[in-house]
C-alpha cells in the first residue's frame, strides 16, 4: 500500500507542477530526483482505486441504496436522504462524487492519450483497460446524472463552461469505447503485463475482455425500453464471466470497504423493512435471517430485529444494521450473479414462450454464493425457485426483477437504482413494477435521478440552467428511462 501512496503523491505532484502558469516558476520549482511524468503503469492504479472506492463504492452506492430502500437511512445526511429533507435536491449533496467522476475520467483521458500517440504509443493491454474504466466510468456519470458535460469537458484553461451532451449521445460513445477496448486488449504489446499494479485482473488480460462484455450486456439492457436487443445482450453474455472468480470487482487490503468505514465511523445506514418484507414474503429465504442483525436496545433485553420503517421511523441509530458488514468486502462493478440475472430476463423478454426458470435459478444459485463474508451455499437454490411457483412468462420476468434486486444487497445499490428506473420505464408505472417500494415519500418524492454537482452548477452556466431549483429531479426522467435529458 506505501508504493500506492508514492504513486498517488507523484501524480498529484504532476498535477500541481502542470497548473503552473509561469514557465520561469516551472524551471525554478523542478526536482530531478521526483519525475512529474508518472508512467502509466502507476496511474492506472489510481485510476482503478478512484473508480472503486471513490465512486461507485461509497457516497453514490449510499444514497441509491436509500431510494430504492436496499438500506434506509437512520441518521445524518442518510436521515434527510430517507425523508426527502433537502438532500436529494441539493447541489451540494453529490459534490464529491461528481468531482471525483471527473477528475479519474481526466485521468484515464491521459493514459488513453499517452498509449494512443504519446510516448507509450502501442502499450494496448493498459490502453483497453483504460478504454474499459473510461467507458465505466462515463456510463455511471450518465447514468447517474442525465446529460452532462462531456465533449468540451476535460480542456482545463481553453473552455471554463463546458456544454451539457445528450445521454443518447454518450451511450454511444460508452458503446464504441468499450469494444475499441476489447480490440486493443486483443493485441500484442512489446510493454510489460500490469501485474501487481492491476488490483482487479492482475494483468489478465482475457479476464478484462470478459468484463467489457458483460459491460456491453448491462448497457444493452439498460437501453431496452429506447432500442431492445436482446439476441444482442445474450451473444455478449456468452463472451463474459462463466464462474464469480472472473468477476470485476476490487479488493483493496490498503483501504476498507466504503460500508465499513461509514458504519465504523458514522452509523447512518440500518436495516430497511422494505427489504426484509420482500425476503420475509419469500418462503424459506435464507437471506431474511442472514442480512441483518439483531440488536440489543437496552442493557438486559433480547437480541431482536428492529427494522427502520422506510421514510417513517425516527431519526436513531437504535436499528439493526447489515449482518455483511466487512471491511474486506469487495466492490462490484460488475458481479457474476449480475451478468446471470442479466441472462435470465434476455431470454425471458426475447420470447414469451419462455416460462423456464433455469436461468433465473443459476442467477439464485450465484447470488447465495456471492463473495462476501457471510455467504447461504447450503441453500438449495432450486428448490427455492421451485417453491415461487413460477408458471407465466410475466411471472417469470417479474420475478427475475426481484431476485436480481434482492441480490444486490448491500454494496450494489447503484445498479439496484438504474434496473428500478429502467424497469419503471418499461412497466409504465409504480403501480405494475415488480419491486414495490414502501416510503410514502415516493408519491411525489422518488429522485428520478441526482443532482449535478456544486462546483459546476455555481461556476457553468449551462449546467446551472439544467439544474434550476434542483426540483427536477423528481419529475424529469433520464433519456433511457424515458426523459429528454
């Protein structure tokens, strides 16, 4: 961990020293011994970390977690999130996430630059894994936010008000990016295997082609209520993760699991009634016990479970909480269970006639087995499935929803609020979604999606047009849930 940290403090060393606007200043202030030009080996590294830790893994993954009610919010900022008190309309709220988005685009921008046409011309291995965590990354920023700047972005000093691009128009780009990965990841390079410096493949680099695949299949779908294609979902799962060991996620030993940290630190997050009646209405569920813990509320009383009443219960730190807290969890970008559940509902929509639940029971089967520390392998998962009675295609599909929801408990929140946005889309209102949702607040209060970030809505323009009173985001769709922005 000492040599990432080196490796960071060089990088922002480059940083400081190329923001500088006197040349004179830059030749008086250079050290020889400390090299402002990081080679890429050593970025990439921060540039896996910030898109783990610094975006997908904490503040986004919190406060999705929230509005879908995989977690409810008992305390804090979490609190105001869980009753609409100002959070989810604030531009302050996801200030850091946005920056950080940014800033690892920015970074991968000049790795991708560098191994394109710059001095490390025909480095293809860290050139497609680039091209794959950019793609990553500029789908999550879409995702998460709409239209955002993106074209005139990245040009620190020649355009300061950067215009907004249409999300349509960014899936595009995601698309192209991550099979241009998957070409150059093809390639042979004269340059030497990432190793060690590669925290999530180790260098491997038929692993990441699996992983822009199974991108390539989580993108399809998301668009499947603008432009289906499920024949094309399937082909590009069948290119991807065939077992949870090719999986892409990031363990990190240097730095704990983002969860861990804020229940160590803070304890906002607690368990949510809204996820344990969906578990609990499931016979012989496993999960309904193995999710969460039971507390003691005062000295001498029984071990119970006290569930937070999704946008009811007071403000307390007095709840249960998830019994798969670990500061050794790993981060998903995209899991083996994901991928299958992804399958399963391809086949499904691809053909009414399909009421089998063989796929649907390979997703359940991976998903009691995810990698995480408390794990339910003993379940018999086809038994399980079994006992839901499954007898329709609608059925099917329906539940597939649930099953994939269920699964992504407690560190795959983001994915959980993009599947609920698109499936609202595609069912055409709460009332026939197959994941009901139980805050009250959501009559008129469910966020649509989040807000921009402070440091461009007080300093563009364009994005402070976008965002007017922040109110938008309970009422204005992302274009692939059926919006214009």
């Amino acid at each position: 961990m000492k040599k990432y940290k080196v490796i960071l403090l060089l990088v922002i060393t480059s940083i400081l020293l190329n923001s500088c606007s006197e040349d004179k200043m830059d030749d008086i202030n250079k050290n020889v011994n400390n090299p402002t030009d990081v080679p890429t080996r050593f970025s990439i590294t921060d540039a896996m970390t910030s898109t783990t830790f610094g975006n997908i893994g904490s503040d986004l993954s919190f406060y999705t977690g929230i509005y879908v009610e995989l977690n409810a919010g008992g305390s804090g900022q979490m609190y105001n999130a869980e009753t609409r008190n100002g959070e989810p309309i604030s531009q302050t709220t996801y200030n850091n996430s946005w920056n950080s988005q940014y800033q690892t685009m920015y970074n991968l921008k000049l790795i991708i630059e560098k191994c394109t046409t710059g001095e490390e011309k025909g480095n293809y291995a860290t050139l497609g894994i680039a091209q794959v965590l950019y793609a990553y990354n500029l789908a999550l920023l879409t995702d998460m936010y709409g239209d955002v700047p993106f074209s005139e972005a990245f040009q620190p000093g020649v355009v300061f008000q950067p215009k907004l691009d249409r999300q349509e128009d960014l899936y595009k780009i995601v698309f192209a990016t991550l099979e241009d990965a998957i070409v150059n990841l093809g390639k042979t390079s004269t340059y030497a295997s990432l190793g060690t410096q590669d925290l999530i493949y180790q260098g491997n680099k038929t692993k990441w082609i699996k992983a822009a695949n199974g991108l390539l299949a989580r993108y399809t779908l998301r668009l499947s209520f603008r432009q289906p294609d499920y024949t094309k979902v399937l082909s590009y799962v069948s290119k991807s993760f065939t077992s949870k060991d090719e999986e892409f996620k990031m363990k990190n030993d240097g730095i704990p699991n983002p969860y861990y940290q804020l229940d160590n630190e803070r304890g906002y997050l607690f368990a949510s009634k809204s996820l344990f009646d969906k578990l609990n209405a499931r016979a012989n569920d496993p999960r309904a016990d193995g999710y969460f813990e039971k507390i003691q509320k005062s000295t001498g009383a029984p071990f119970t479970y006290e569930f937070f009443i999704n946008g009811v219960s007071p403000q307390s730190q007095n709840y249960s909480y998830s019994a798969l807290i670990n500061k050794a969890n790993p981060i998903f970008m995209l899991s083996y269970h994901e991928l299958l559940f992804i399958k399963a509902e391809a086949e499904a929509r691809n053909s009414v006639a399909v009421i089998s639940t063989a796929s649907l029971t390979a997703a359940v089967n991976a998903a009691f087995n995810k990698d995480e520390v408390i794990n339910f392998s003993s379940t018999n998962a086809a038994g399980y499935v079994a006992g839901l009675g499954i007898t329709t295609n609608a059925a099917l599909l329906k539940e597939i929803a649930v099953q994939k929801y269920l699964s992504f408990y407690e560190n795959e929140c983001v994915e959980a609020y993009n599947d609920y946005r698109r499936l609202l889309a595609m069912y055409g209102s709460v009332a026939a979604h197959p994941i009901q949702l139980e805050n009250p607040l959501n009559i008129d209060k469910f966020p649509l999606r989040l807000t921009y970030g402070n440091s461009d809505v007080s300093a563009n323009k364009n994005v402070k047009a976008a965002f007017g009173d922040g109110t938008y985001v309970y009422k204005e769709n992302v274009w692939w849930a059926g919006g214009t922005r």
